[in-house]
C-alpha cells in the first residue's frame, strides 16, 4: 500500500549523523544545539512515520485509539519539523528575542496546527481511523500551510538580513529551504511514498555542510575551539545572559616559540589547551592564535580560584616529547558587567588586551576596571561641566503620611547630565566630589536650587511642609557652612523651618567639628533627619547625642523585613518613637509594603510605588493641587 524505499535508509544516515554529532566536541551555541534537537526530531519522526504506517496497513489487528495516538503522534512530529528548520533559519542568522515582531508569528502558526491535530479525535479535522482504517480529515491541508508558513517566512528572513552571511551561506540557507518545499510539493503529489523523509535528509546535509560542521570551530588537534568560534559563542551570549571571559597570553610567545622550536611549542599549546578543558569543564575553551587562550563562562562562576589554579599550573614546566617548556602567563579579563556591549567590541578590546599583557612582565588586565576608568574620567569631566556652567539639575521624590498617602513633604536629589544630554546616576558622581572636594560646591548649588524652588511656588498648594537636602559630611568640614547657607536663605526669603537637611547614618560619627557643625545649623533653625539607617554603625546612644526630628529606615532594611520577618524593625520603630522620633520607611514599592509599614508605626513613607524622582516641572504639574499620588 506504501512505499518505504525511501525511508529506511535516510533513517539510517540521519541516525549515524545524530549519534556522530553528539560524541563530536561541539561548540555550546544555539544554532548547534537546534540542529541536534532537529537531529533526535528526524529520527523519531522517521520512526514514527514507519511505524504508523505499517500500522495503518495492518489497521484490523489494532485498536482504534492506538491508531489514532501513532498518527497524531506522526502529524504532531511532522509539524515540529517545520517549525525546528525555522529555528535554524533563525539561529543561523543570529536573531534574538528583541527581533521578535510578534510571538504569534513566531509560535502561533505552530502551536495552532498542532492543536487542529491533536482535536483530530474528537473532530476528525485532520484524519480519522473508521472501519477501513486511516482516512484523510477535511483539513488534512493545514500541515501544508504550516509547512509554507515556515518556509516563506524562512525565505523572508534570510533575505532580510543577508547581510549577516556570507555568499555561501545565504546559498546554503536558500537551498535546503527550497528542498524541503519541493519534498512537500513531492509529498502531496506522491503521498503513497514514504519520500519526504529522503528529503528532509538532503536539507540536514546542506545545513550540516554549510552552518554545522563541528571542525570548523575546532583548533589544534580538535582540542579547543577556534576564534571563529569565540566569535559566534560571544554572539550567542553577548546582550542575552551574564557572562565572564578569563583570558591570557603566553609572554613572550614568538621568541619562546624560536627558541623551543615550532613543533615543541606545539606540543605545549596543545597541553595547555588540554589541561584547560579537563580543570574546567564547564567553561568553554578556546585557543585564539598566537599563544592566546580563553574561557567563556557564566559571571557566577569562581573565576579568582580558577586564575589562581591556571597560575600554580604554570609554575611546573610542561612536558613535551623530549624536552620541557617553561611558559609564563599573563591574563585579561573581561564580562557584561562592563561596557563592552557587542561581540565585536568585546573581541577587539580583549584580543588587545592580551597583546598588552603578553608584553608585561606579570599582573593581569581588567577590561572592566579599565571601562570603569574611563566611565568615571568621562563623570568626572561632566561633574567639573555641570558646576561650572551651572547645570546641575534637581529632581524630587515625595514623602507621603502613611495614613492618608498624601503628599507632605519631598527628597530634593542632585542629577547632572553627560555629553549626550543622559542622566547619570548619583551612585557615579557623588563619590567622585566627595573624593575631589567638589561635593561642596555640589551641596551648595542643591541647597540654592531648592530655596529658588521654595520662593517660585506655592509650598502649601503643592502639599509639602518640609523639603529634605542632602548634606555630606565633607560639607560639615566647612567652618562657613552656616553662615553659607543663612546667606542663600536671606536671599530667597526662605525659613530655615522649610528645609530639612538629611545626614547619612555613616556620617554620624564622633567628630568635634561636625559635632559643633551640626548644632550651629540647629540654632540657626534647621531641622535635621537621620537619612539609611540601619546601614552603617550608629547605635541609638549616638542617635541621641544628634538633634534628629526623623528617622529614615534604609530601604534594605525595609526589604530585609519583607524577606524575612521578625519583631526587630518594629520595635526598634516603636523606640523611635517612644523617643520623640518622625520615622520614615524608604523604599516602599507595593501597596502591601506601605500598609504594613505604616501598621509597625512609620509615619512617612517614601519610595517608587508613590513616585519616582520627578524634575521640579514634573513635580508641579503632578502635585499642584496636593493630589494624592
């Protein structure tokens, strides 16, 4: 009744070359590992296909449900094939998630096919087994269309962004694209013959050939993989998980290689490149060219031990053939915690870095600390930019009363901007003025900023009371800093009573001059509040030596207590406030963690589920009228 001439045989093939391509060292990227899954899919598919067939030859010695279950399983898997040859087309082309116009286009063709299939038995859309056996369902066609659907938007893909291959392999993607179109044009014409099968094989050796060949990652004597193959690892991984690179040169690699000969030092490469991929496993290995080896793996590895362990290697000498070699290392590293963003970047940067240190006489080279050099020359020189040309901006975040949420006070925070008009972050350039003094300078101008905002608007119509200023203890250095700040104030005409100046709980520390700092701004009306408790080292004896009116819980603090919770935080609100003490909880994200805070005793509550900072015109046109937030 069927034909399986073809079938039998391009079983066997696909099976030697699924077992073949396992116990090949191959590289650990998406595309190689959609061609095994295609791999173990054509081999059980072929198997399926024999088995429900014999078993709809010989229909009368089955039970009607097994016959069912073995032809859905066939249309099930034969679908699969369309949607995993998409996948490769995809991998091949190196798309990621973010090219992904919809998940409907991508998964839904598939996943609506299948489940037309699998509605088969109570519908008989697709087959149905009656009293003489299989029989073709009214919508027998839908596993053509998924096939076309695929295939078309393969084409499409491939033509899209042809840029990204070269003339081989956009021949190669096109080519086992249109085999696999004309198998089911064969297929519908010819569907007593078991031949589709034969060429779904053909398509497998075409990518095989052109995108899959293990050897071509492969460098000295198959033990470690090549730069192209780094190159397309880091494609794989760059933008899409954390990852770390641990790289070094052997010093001095070519006049080592003349003294030791070529084949000798050979003979040493492939040993280091050995012991690399037996100590380390679950790296990737790579040997670059040149002497330079590298391992790529996830940032949670122990990447400290790891070096430490390639370094004590390094002190015995490396046994080859006849002689012994002594080599030296130097390393490089590098990892998605720094701003090399691209494959590319993170290549170049690292292959030049290895250059540098095969030259160095010992240490290592870490690319990130080098990009955090340059991040923080660039802050640097935006900071000095932002002082000088007075362009240092204020945002703020309200505080709400945590029995009504409404607005009563605000957090003024400094922001300033790079050459490209982005914000950057406090965390950056706060540390970098208080190491080069311009903290004062930076304290001043917020302080101004916030009294110029206290005299242009309606402090009452906005809901606030009070705004919270920042003051560094490096500014409490200062012996003017009051009489600084009353001069601003009589400037604008602004209560000191208006402006709440924020210490951080590391500040507060025994320091006679920030002592006699603090209580002459108190005498001169200012109110102070206690900013990150629970942060630093201050116990509740120090806190009352201060003239605090507010605490403010650090927000890990808050977190911790959400995590894990327990009596401490709320008794340590309840002493706060059995001692004359405002409490504020900061980083308050959910309405269940304003309501729980407020239910331990905290009377102010500030944090992202009520506002993020907002710019000062922002500010007003969300609270001008002291709305809720």
């Amino acid at each position: 009744m069927w034909n399986y001439n073809f079938a039998i045989p391009g079983f066997m093939v696909v099976a030697v070359l699924f077992l073949y391509f396992i116990k090949t060292p191959r590289l650990n990227i998406r595309l190689n590992r959609s061609f095994l899954e295609l791999l173990a899919l054509e081999v059980l598919t072929v198997a399926v296909d024999y088995t429900a067939t014999r078993a709809d030859e010989h229909y009368e010695a089955f039970a009607p449900s097994w016959l069912f279950f073995l032809n859905a399983a066939y249309f099930a898997l034969y679908l699969a094939r369309a949607f995993w040859y998409f996948r490769i087309s995809w991998d091949v082309l190196h798309l990621k998630k973010e090219n992904t116009p919809n998940v409907l286009l991508y998964w839904g063709v598939f996943a609506l096919s299948e489940l037309i299939v699998i509605s088969s038995f109570f519908t008989g859309a697709v087959f149905r087994i009656g009293e003489t056996g299989y029989q073709r369902g009214p919508l027998y066609a839908v596993i053509y269309l998924c096939w076309i659907y695929y295939l078309v938007v393969s084409v499409a893909l491939l033509r899209i962004y042809s840029d990204r291959l070269n003339r081989y392999e956009l021949v190669g993607g096109m080519a086992y694209n249109a085999i696999l179109l004309v198998g089911n044009v064969v297929r519908y014409l010819m569907p007593k013959y078991l031949i589709m099968n034969t060429f779904c094989l053909l398509a497998i050796l075409v990518i095989y050939l052109t995108f899959a060949v293990p050897e071509r990652h492969l460098a000295n004597r198959r033990i470690a993989f090549n730069m192209r193959a780094f190159r397309e690892a880091l494609d794989d991984t760059v933008g899409e998980k954390p990852y770390r690179v641990l790289a070094f040169a052997l010093q001095d690699y070519i006049d080592t290689r003349e003294i030791y000969g070529g084949t000798q030092m050979d003979h040493g490469v492939d040993m280091v490149a050995r012991f690399l991929t037996q100590a380390f496993p679950e790296c990737q290995v790579f040997y670059l060219r040149s002497g330079y080896f590298a391992l790529l793996g996830a940032e949670t590895m122990p990447w400290e031990k790891m070096r430490d362990m390639i370094n004590e290697r390094f002190q015995s000498p490396w046994s080859a053939s006849d002689a012994e070699l002594y080599l030296a290392a130097a390393f490089v590293t590098v990892s998605s915690r720094g701003k090399l963003d691209t494959p590319d970047k993170v290549t170049n940067n690292l292959v030049s870095g290895l250059a540098r240190a095969a030259q160095a006489v010992d240490g290592l080279i870490d690319l990130d600390g080098e990009l955090e050099l340059d991040r923080q020359t660039e802050v640097k020189r935006s900071l000095e930019f932002a002082l000088e040309q007075g362009r240092v901006d204020v945002f703020l975040q309200p505080l709400v009363d945590s029995k009504t949420y409404r607005i009563t006070g605000a957090e003024v925070l400094a922001r300033i901007r790079d050459a490209e008009g982005n914000i950057i972050p406090p965390s950056l350039f706060i540390p970098i003025a208080e190491k080069n003094g311009k903290i004062n300078l930076m304290g001043e101008r917020v302080f101004e900023l916030t009294c110029r905002f206290i005299h242009d608007n309606d402090m009452e119509a906005l809901g606030l009371s009070w705004l919270n200023v920042n003051l560094s203890p490096i500014q409490c250095m200062r012996s003017d800093l009051s009489s600084r700040f009353l001069d601003i104030l009589n400037e604008y005409g602004v209560s000191p009573q208006s402006i709440r100046l924020e210490i951080t709980e590391q500040a507060v520390v025994d320091i006679p001059l920030l002592e006699r700092q603090i209580e002459t701004l108190r005498d001169n009306g200012f109110r102070f509040s206690l900013d990150d408790y629970g942060s630093g080292y201050s116990n509740l004896n120090r806190v009352k030596h201060y003239p605090f009116v507010n605490i403010k819980l650090d927000m890990e603090v808050v977190w911790d207590y959400f995590r894990d919770r327990d009596h401490l935080l709320p008794n340590i609100v309840h002493a706060f406030k059995e001692m004359g003490y405002t409490v504020t909880a900061e980083g308050i994200e959910s309405g269940e963690m304003a309501e729980v805070m407020a239910s331990i005793g905290c009377d102010y509550l500030q944090g992202f589920y009520f506002s993020k900072p907002l710019s000062t015109d922002a500010f007003i046109r969300k609270y001008a009228k002291g709305s809720v937030p």
